[in-house]
C-alpha cells in the first residue's frame, strides 16, 4: 500500500508579514479585513466615555448569562449574527426582505425592527420588564420615590406578578390633569406623548433664581425651549414635604412651585445611540412645551439591545433621578443581563418561527427562501 508523500512544510521568518503573504499566495486570505466597523465602533464608545465598558462586557464573566446567550451576543456585537444579508452573500438566498415581515432583515431588525406579532409583544415585554425593574430602584431606594406622579410601564397584572404597587401618588397611565393648563381639554390630554414615569418634585432653591442642579433636557417657564443642561451634579434629594405624601403629595404643590421630570426609556442600536436620543426628545417634545411647572425636565434613558450600558444615557439619568452611584451601578448590571438574555431569547423565537415558516410553505408547494 502506497503511502502518501508528507506534507511540505514552509519555514516562516515570523508570524506576521511572512503568514499573511503565504495564506494570502495559497488561500487568498492573507489580505483580509481583520478589523471590523462593529468592533471598531465599540472601542470608539469606550474610548470617548459614552459607554461602561466593565458593565457593558459583564456578560461574558456574569453565571447568570447561558453561554449559548454569550455566543449570540459575541455575533452580533461582531455583525456574524445570521440573518437574510448573510444568506444572500452565501448565495442561499436571493432576497435580504425578513422572512417574517416584509421588511429589510439585518441583526439589529431581528433584536428590535421586526414587525411579526409575536416578536412585537416580546420586544414590548423586554421594554416594561427594564421598566419595572427601574420603577422599584427609583420607588424604593432613590430619594425621588414618592414624587411618581404617573406611570406607563405595563399593565397591574403584570406589575404584581413581579411584587409591584402602584404608589398611591400615581393617579393613571395618562400624565395628570393638574399640570396641564387649566383650559387643556381632555380629549388633546388624551392624545398627547406619554412618558414611561412623571415625576414632580417640589421647586428647588436655585430654581427660583433660574438656574438648575438637573441635568437633562429642560423647559423654562416662559422661555418656550427645550435646551440641555450642563450641570453635573446629582438631582436633590427630596424634602420632608415631599418624602411623606401625606403632608404634600405631587398633586397639592402649587403650578409654579413644582419641578416636572419626564423620563422615557429606549432600547436602541448599540454602537448608534444617538437616533433614539433624538427620537425621544421629538417625541415628548410637545408635551415639554405644554406642562406648566417652574421647569420640564427630560430624562432619557438608553439600553443597548446587545447589553451596552452608557454613562452619559444610563448611568448618569440614574443619577439624576435620585439613585446614587452604587445603586445606579447595580440596576445598571442587572438592565444588562436582562438585555443580553432577552436578547438571545428574541434570536431562539426568530429561529423557530422561521423553521415554521419554511415547513408551511414547503408543505403548501409555495416554495421558500432559506433563512435563519
């Protein structure tokens, strides 16, 4: 029996120039890209501050994350993450088109874009879930607790299914009358934004002389703009007046003694966090200007759908919001391991829909397109 020649083996001077020109001459590899966009715009988030990196990568070292779960988020924060664009590069495919919904599939569509029934409820459910866990931080260990004037983060159902009351100074899901003007009707109040929690805190000393300790986005009265602070000092805690709703809830503080924060929760795309900062404020924007208080403030609160948490869009509005630095820090890891798993429960779903998808229109003789 003939035995086959071993094989050549080539002397490389190092493992750098010398490697890439062989792989390259043999395999056409040597030249590849080797430093993608995605890996690119996650060091740039860190480097400039905009994102926790130690939170942000706990996943990785966290037991409360699956490795399954860790492999996902390593695909999409990579952009690996199968979908109907990797099917038409490998030539499995011949249309991008989700084969869910009749829009453009890519990893951020399938964590957040797709408009199947049931991806839309998970997607909705992922939001109140990081909701009510921010409402029981703020309500229970922030210094800000007792001035909810409203809530829209779910139904009562669901909230008692995590041990959750609603405050007694939370009248409805709707922002309160009473900081409308009084000729607002009701059917344009019915209408308008509504923020995930408005809270309304007694005015603060230095507001009366028109400057603020909030940072955020904020309404003067009278001044008809809605402009950013750049104060960074955490917001003041609430006062015995507002601390004991019994003395003085929200509700019996006068118009022009009252300050207003509007805070509205967005997951978005990791390494692009401004489109959903912008839509917020766009959002709530008429709303800012109709309120009546000695100021509007809106807080918006960002949570990157791959687990990104950010300074400037998390951990700061905790801050502001009455969670000091070591709480703020745990809601934030506990947001972040929510979203990773919820994430690689929204790709487990996509999967198995598609599967069932592909088995309907293969049985129905309509022909399919391989996808995930």
């Amino acid at each position: 029996m003939a035995h086959s020649p071993p094989p050549k083996l080539w002397y490389l001077p190092n493992h750098r120039g010398a490697l890439q020109a062989h792989m390259h001459l043999l395999h056409k590899l040597g030249n590849a890209k080797t430093e993608a966009n995605d890996h690119a715009y996650y060091q740039t988030l860190i480097k400039d501050g905009t994102a926790n990196g130690a939170t942000s990568n706990a996943y990785l070292t966290s037991s409360n994350v699956p490795f399954k779960t860790k492999c996902i988020i390593m695909k999409y924060r990579t952009g690996t993450l199968y979908n109907q664009k990797h099917a038409v590069l490998f030539k499995l495919s011949t249309s991008q088109t989700c084969p869910l919904c009749p829009y453009v599939d890519s990893a951020l569509h399938i964590l957040s874009g797709c408009q199947h029934t049931q991806i839309r409820n998970m997607i909705t459910e992922r939001h109140n879930l990081a909701c009510r866990m921010i409402f029981k931080a703020i309500s229970k260990t922030g210094s800000l607790g007792s001035c909810i004037a409203s809530i829209n983060i779910g139904s009562n159902e669901r909230m008692t299914m995590q041990n959750l009351q609603i405050p007694e100074t939370a009248e409805s899901i709707i922002v309160p009358k009473w900081l409308f003007p009084p000729r607002f009707s009701d059917k344009d109040r019915f209408t308008c934004s509504r923020p995930d929690f408005v809270l309304v805190t007694p005015i603060a000393a230095k507001t009366q002389k028109q400057q603020t300790d909030v940072g955020g986005w904020v309404l003067r009265s009278g001044r008809g703009q809605l402009r950013e602070t750049g104060s960074n000092s955490a917001a003041p805690p609430a006062t015995s007046t507002a601390t004991n709703p019994r003395q003085h809830r929200p509700k019996d503080l006068n118009r022009n003694r009252h300050d207003i924060y509007l805070v509205e929760i967005k997951y978005c795309e990791d390494t692009r966090p401004q489109n959903q900062l912008n839509a917020a404020k766009e959002q709530h924007k008429d709303l800012c200007n109709i309120l009546q208080g000695a100021s509007v403030t809106l807080h918006v609160i960002l949570l990157g759908v791959g687990g990104t948490i950010y300074n400037t869009h998390t951990l700061k509005p905790f801050n502001k919001l009455g969670l000091d630095s070591q709480r703020g820090k745990k809601l934030a890891s506990k947001l972040h391991v929510h979203s990773v798993n919820f994430a690689a429960k929204l790709v487990h779903t996509r999967r198995a829909l598609s599967s069932t998808t592909y088995y309907y229109q293969f049985s129905s003789g309509a022909g399919f397109r391989p996808s995930l």
